[in-house]
C-alpha cells in the first residue's frame, strides 16, 4: 500500500490511475486469500501449518486457485496488482529518480521476503 500513497502523490495520470488499479486489486487479492485461510481452518479446524502438508493431493482446485492467490499478492506479471505496479512506476519515472530507485529496492526486497 505504500505504492499506493506514492503513486498518489506523484499526481500524474498513470500514478493516480496504477494507485486506483491497485487498491481495487489489493481488496480483491487480499479477500481471496483470507477465504482461503477461513477454508483451511474449516476444513481442519487448526491454523497449525504442520497439518496442511499434501493439500494439493487432497484439494488440487483449491492449491492451484491458492497459488495464484499468492502470485497475485506479490504483483507477479500478468495479475492485477502488477498492472497496478508498473503504471505507479511509469508515473514515477516521469516525476522523481531517486524515488524510483528506492521503490524499486523496496519492491525487490518485499518480493524476496515474500518468497
């Protein structure tokens, strides 16, 4: 959501559209993926990880709509929250390269502590 305040702020079109685009998203993403932690607990009546091993044997529909779920929370290509991604950062290229830079860090280490 930081992305969001930036692109905002940046007060261009592609900056105000990409931070519009990503909040829409982000209520869509993040609603799925809390259906699906309240699938999990349902199902096992538990939040311990130890026991959702296998799942995909189990509930292959469901691991591959997870998967794409936790893709989309990253911003991977070709999901809503990367379209939203990239027009904040052509807004910002535009406007600030220093600011750039650091977005771009910082979106490269949240990706990594995601993974």
């Amino acid at each position: 959501m930081g992305l969001v305040v930036v692109g905002i702020f940046d007060e261009t079109i592609y900056g105000v559209a990409g931070s519009i685009f990503s909040m829409i998203s982000h209520g869509l993403v993040s609603s799925a993926l809390f259906v699906i932690v309240g699938i999990l607990y349902d199902r096992y009546k538990t939040r311990n990880i130890y026991y959702y091993g296998g799942i995909a044997q189990i509930m292959p529909v469901f691991a591959t709509l997870a998967f794409i779920c936790f893709l989309a929370n990253i911003g991977f290509p070709f999901t809503s929250n990367f379209i939203g991604e990239i027009l904040i950062f052509a807004g910002i290229a535009h406007t600030n390269k220093f600011v750039f830079v650091i977005l771009a860090l910082a979106l490269i280490f949240s990706l990594a502590y995601t993974i």
